[in-house]
C-alpha cells in the first residue's frame, strides 16, 4: 500500500490536530524534550508522510522507497508520532519517550529504531546525508525522491551551506530541503542571535529553486512538493513559514517552550486548546 493521495484535506488536518496532542502528551509525560519546534513542523511531515512520498509501511525497506531526514533531530517528537500513526511503530508506545531504552530516544537513533532513515540531533548534518541518498537514488536509476527537514537556527551552521554548494552543482533535483522558518532557534528570536536573512536571495545564489509559503498550509506544501518534482536540474529548497509551538497559545513564539517540557496542568490546557 502506498500512502499517496489517499487522504482529504480535511483528514489530513485531523491527522496534524491529533499529532500535537501526542506531542504534547509525549513531552509532557517524559518531563523533558522540545515541544516548540516539534509544533511547527507538523503539517510538514504530515503532508509528506500521508500524501507527497512513496513508502510503504508494511515494507519499509523498500528499495525506491521516499526518503523523509529530519535534520532538526530535536523536533522528533513529531517524526515519531507521524511514523506512529502512518502505522510503522507502536502509537501507544509514543508515552515512552526519552525513557531508558525506548524505541522514542530523545533524538533520532537508527540503533533503536531502525525505521529512521538517518540518526539525527547534532544539527547540520542532514542536508548531507540527504544529498548522499539522492546521489546514491540518481546513480542506481532509481526514482528516490528525498525530503529534509531543516530549522532556521540550524542553517546557521557551515555544513549546510556547504551542501547546498554541493547540491546545486550537482545538480540533485531529487532532493528538496525544506527550511522550519519558525524565526526561533535555542535561546530567543534569530534575528538576535545570528540573522540569516536574506534567506531567499542566498538560497538562489547558491543555485537552487526556492519556493516559499505558509507551512501550516497543507495544500500550499502540496502544491509546492509538486512544483519541485517538475524541476530539472536543481535541487528545491522551500521556505516554510511557521509558529514555534503552533497550536497551542502559550508555547506560541514563546522561547520557554523550545526545550522545555509542560507540566501536568499545561498538558491538559494544551490538550483543551487541540480538542
Ligand atoms: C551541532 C549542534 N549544536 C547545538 C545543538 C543544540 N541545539 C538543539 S536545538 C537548537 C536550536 C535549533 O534551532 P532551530 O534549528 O531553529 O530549531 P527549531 O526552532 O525548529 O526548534 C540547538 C542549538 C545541537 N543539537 N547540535
Ligand atoms: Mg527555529
């Protein structure tokens, strides 16, 4: 079974409302993670899970199989729940996160869970592993698409550029990165820590196709995970503009909440704002 074009719109935004709450819950029963950026990349993953990649649960090691990297390995809350609920791992498991042993590791780890695509956390490294499978896809002739999923305070790392040097010189059109432009990284806002605006300007003058949009959007995401697979001879970056903690009123925007877990009453607030 492929999960493609199987779902509504309005399915798809159940799904994504669903996924916030075993976000939230998840965080909020280990006492520890990053519940901010793990909201503003829900529609994302959802969109590309449940209606743009080819993959199969029931055979996930299917050779030409899509290939999702979450670069930004903290927000892995939101892989799991979205792995969970595409049927490849327990969904009532979800609740042991960052537990000793736990198929749900506080960052992505192949070694617990080898349905991940790549290990990830140390921020800066996915665009890399990413372009290695599309260049791996484009060797073996195989139709791999591959999808990386890049935060905005991330990109301020060199590796990343460094690759996209890389990427549009070889001209990987199977690979699309898309940038979580939620304007928060650790500590506070980007634009006072290290601004990186002009973003498209700098994208386009590395070489690749820029799209930009509203990444809450999901039919915006899908019409531009469908542009990039019309492009030829360019690697796609898509500009995803987000909420950090998107859903849920007080951890919107809020720095508090990009690494730290709610209480046990902010659970239930959270859980009465996602009915
Ligand atoms: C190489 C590396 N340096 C530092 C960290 C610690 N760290 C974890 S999340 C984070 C901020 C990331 O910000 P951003 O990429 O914007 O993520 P988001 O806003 O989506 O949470 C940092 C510095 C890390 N995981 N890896
Ligand atoms: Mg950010």
């Amino acid at each position: 079974m492929l999960m493609r074009q199987e779902h509504t719109l309005e399915e798809l935004q159940v799904l994504a409302k669903r996924i916030r709450r075993e976000i939230v819950q998840m965080i909020g029963e280990a006492k520890s993670g990053h519940p901010g950026g793990s909201l503003s990349a829900v529609e994302i993953l959802v969109t590309l899970f449940f209606d743009v990649m080819r993959h199969d649960p029931s055979n996930p090691q299917w050779r030409d199989r899509d290939r999702c990297v979450l670069s930004k390995g903290h927000g892995c809350p939101a892989l799991y729940a979205v792995l969970a609920e595409a049927g490849y791992t327990p969904v009532e498991q979800l609740n042991t996160l960052r537990k000793l042993g736990s198929i749900y590791q506080g960052h992505p780890d192949k070694r617990f869970l080898p349905v991940l695509e790549a290990s990830t956390g140390s921020l800066g490294q996915g665009l890399s592993i990413g372009l290695g499978m599309a260049l791996a896809a484009r060797l073996d002739g195989r139709p791999t698409r591959v999808y990386v999923v890049l935060g905005d305070g991330e990109i301020q790392e060199g590796q990343i550029w460094e690759a996209a040097m890389f990427g549009a010189y070889h001209k990987v059109d199977n690979l699309v990165a898309i940038v979580d432009y939620n304007r928060m990284q650790l500590d506070g806002f980007i634009k006072d820590i290290m601004e990186v605006e002009p973003l498209i300007p700098k994208w386009k003058s590395f070489g690749w196709q820029v799209i930009e949009l509203d990444g809450h959007d999901i039919p915006a995401l899908q019409a531009a995970f469908a542009e990039a697979a019309s492009v030829k001879g360019q690697p796609t970056v898509i500009i995803a503009h987000t909420v950090k903690g998107k859903g849920v009123s007080f951890m919107e925007n809020n720095p508090k909440f990009h690494g730290v877990a709610p209480t046990k009453e902010e659970v239930q607030l959270a859980l009465e704002e996602l009915k």
